[in-house]
C-alpha cells in the first residue's frame, strides 16, 4: 500500500500585516523555538523591510544560526516595522524583545554585547513613549511598561545604577501621558505587573533610601503575586519578601507575621527569611544592639549582595531607639525628665572601667544625639553633666517605639 505522502500546514504571513493582528501561529513564527513541525511561513508582500524581517526570522530558526546577533537584527528590523504599526504589533514586538533579552543573558554575552542589546530594546519602548496617535485603542503607550521591564531587567543584570534612574525618571517625567498600570499592556499579563512594582520598589528602597516609596510598590508586588503554584511570579516571592521585610521596617514599623509567611512560602523560602530577618526583628523588640551588631557581621555578604546593607544599618538605629526606651521604660523614674548616660549602659557595658567607660559614654551620646536629629526622641543633651533632659510629654514618640 503506498505511503501517505504529508501536507506541511500553510501559515500566510501577509494576513496579519495587512489585517493588523496577531495570534499563537503569528507568535509562534516570531519565536525561534517554537514552531508547528513542518510548517511553511508565506510571505509575499512586496516590502524589503519585511523580507529582511522574514529572512532572519527564518534564519534563527535553525540551530547552527542562532546567535545573538541575529536576534538583535531580528528585533532592530521589528522596530522600523513597527514604526508604522498601531498597538497590534506591541505584544509581538515583546516577544521579539524578551527573547533576545532571554537569549543574551543565558549566553552571558559580554558587557558591550548587552549594553548593544539594551540599545535595541530601548528604541522598542521609545517607539512605545513616542507614539502620538490620538486613538487611545490603537496608541503604542500600553506597551510603555512591558518593555520597561526588560530594561530594568537588563540594567540589573549589568548592575548599571545610573541606567535604572534615567528610565525611572523618564518614566515619571511622562507620567501624564502614560494610561494607568491597570490599562495597559502589562496589566494582562500579571507577572508584568508583579515585575513592574518590584522592580520599582529595589530602585527605591536599595537606591534612593525612599522606604516609603519601595514599600507601597513592593507591597503591591506582594499583593500581586499568586501565593502558590509554580508560576513565575510565585517563585518571584523570596525576592520581593527578602526587601519588603526590612523596608516596611523602615517606613511603617510593620514587623513581619511569621505565620503568615509560612502559609505562603515554601519551607526553603520560608526558613531562609527567618534566617536572615528572624534574629533582626527580635532585636529590634529587645533593642539588643550586640545581638543584631554579630548577626549583620556573619552575614554582611548576603545583605551587600542585595542592596541591603543601607537598610540594615538604618535598622541598626531602630535597635538602639529600642534600647534606649526599654532602658528609660525599667531602668528610671519616670517622673523625672533628667536621666543619667549611665542608665542606658547595661549588661557588661557597666563593668568598664574608667577610660573605655567614658567612650561608651561619648559612643551614647553620639547615639542619643542621632536618635533626637531624626526626632525619634524628644529632649536635649549636657555632655558636662553626662545627662539627656527628656520631654515630659512623651519623650518617645508612639510612631517611634
């Protein structure tokens, strides 16, 4: 009997430029490991631009040619295509994008060889900023964050502080152009906008000091993110967790609910932020500042590694502003405003002797005079007297302690 000869599916590439829209078999071509076995792309459409785009694409395809140069070829020529497309061609636009990106970073291409990379994603997102179509539902804007988000991606992986802040700062600059997170592009895809906040919330916290600011994008992320399964965003959770714990330290004294936590995180995640934060946050009940001073020290890697050496050492305050109110709480009477240094020297800190005793004294003083600065505590100090002269009324403010 003879063989059934096959018949390679047809996929007219024509169709969709032509009728401005794009689906799974549109996708499927743009993306080099992903195609129908056997399938014919037709392109017939009398445009150099498009044919240059097919050719690479095609080129790509095959093994032996894909390189990262070819990628960014593919995604240059998808930019002047894009040029003059409305908002159908965004999210092929991002596919092309996020597999170089992918592409490059699992090739750990060289540093000039990323930097040329982010160029070409740049332009995507410029093309996305820059659109001045007055139709909302045809305008390029929704795609502003998506790409953004590579880009933020790419800058973190060449550590390139100065990059980030430019995008940011271009970002809030055409805020009032931009439509809200909720409707756009990013907004149908959920872990774009987990990547977003997150994203948002390191520049924040671990580069401008700005904890109230990384908080309410990092909570955002949290809140965003489902809180089981294997999606990306879940395995997203160790990194969102791991800043948002310190930074809403920072800014709103929330302390994290262990309990909680666990429900949500694996046991591996879970046991890995006790590690880190569970020691810190009893230090920061108990104002035990040797405590909380050993632990940074057997971990100062792990938090510089993580932008979060800042962060600890402004914890680092709130631990002594612990110690200095449990010392006032217990240690005085509290009828009277004028208490003695001496007070807050506790534990071993009172066998000194005469010479180390005085530079305690003056290390407390420099603490104290610290903790009233930044208006955690009321009152003044006399070094000649060796006394702080407390407000009468609350000396330590609630928001504080």
């Amino acid at each position: 009997m003879p063989k059934k000869r096959s018949i390679k599916p047809s996929i007219n590439l024509d169709a969709y430029f032509a009728g401005r829209y794009y689906d799974d078999r549109f996708l499927q071509f743009l993306r080099y490991d992903s195609a129908p076995a056997g399938a014919d792309y037709v392109l017939t459409l009398p445009d150099d631009k498009l044919r240059q785009f097919y050719d690479v694409t095609m080129q790509l395809k095959r093994a032996s040619d894909r390189t990262i140069n070819a990628a960014e070829q593919q995604l240059r020529l998808f930019n002047r295509i894009a040029e003059q497309e409305t908002n159908w061609i965004v999210y092929p636009l991002y596919v092309v994008a996020h597999q170089l990106l992918s592409l490059a970073l699992h090739e750990a291409a060289s540093h000039e060889l990323l930097e040329q990379c982010g160029r070409t994603i740049h332009r995507s997102f410029n093309l996305c900023l820059n659109d001045r179509n007055p139709e909302e539902h045809e305008n390029r804007r929704t795609g502003c964050y998506t790409f953004a988000n590579l880009e933020f991606r790419l800058y973190h992986a060449l550590r390139n502080r100065d990059m980030m802040k430019n995008l940011v700062k271009v970002l809030q600059s055409r805020g009032d152009e931009l439509p809200p997170l909720r409707d756009t592009l990013a907004a149908e895809h959920k872990s774009h906008c987990v990547t977003y906040h997150y994203y948002m919330g390191e520049y924040y916290g671990c580069h401008e000091s700005n904890f109230v600011s990384s908080f309410e994008h990092l909570n955002t992320a949290f809140l965003t993110c489902p809180a089981s399964g294997n999606s990306p965003c879940c395995r997203q959770l160790w990194h969102i967790l791991l800043l948002l714990i310190p930074h809403a330290m920072l800014a709103h004294r929330y302390y994290p609910n262990w309990d909680a936590i666990e429900r949500i995180c694996t046991p591996d995640v879970y046991a890995a932020l006790r590690r880190y934060y569970g020691p810190v946050t009893a230090c920061l009940l108990n104002g035990d500042v040797t405590r909380y001073d050993d632990h940074c020290a057997q971990n100062e890697v792990f938090f510089l590694k993580h932008g979060l050496y800042v962060a600890m050492g402004l914890l680092r305050q709130l631990v002594w502003l612990k110690r200095f109110h449990n010392c006032w709480l217990y240690g005085t009477d509290r009828a009277t405003s004028v208490v003695p240094l001496e007070v807050f020297l506790v534990g071993s800190d009172q066998q000194l002797n005469t010479g180390a005793r005085e530079e305690q004294l003056d290390a407390l003083e420099c603490q104290l005079a610290n903790q009233i600065s930044n208006g955690n505590i009321k009152g003044y100090l006399s070094h000649s007297k060796r006394c702080i002269v407390l407000s009468k009324r609350d000396p330590f403010p609630r928001r504080c302690t």
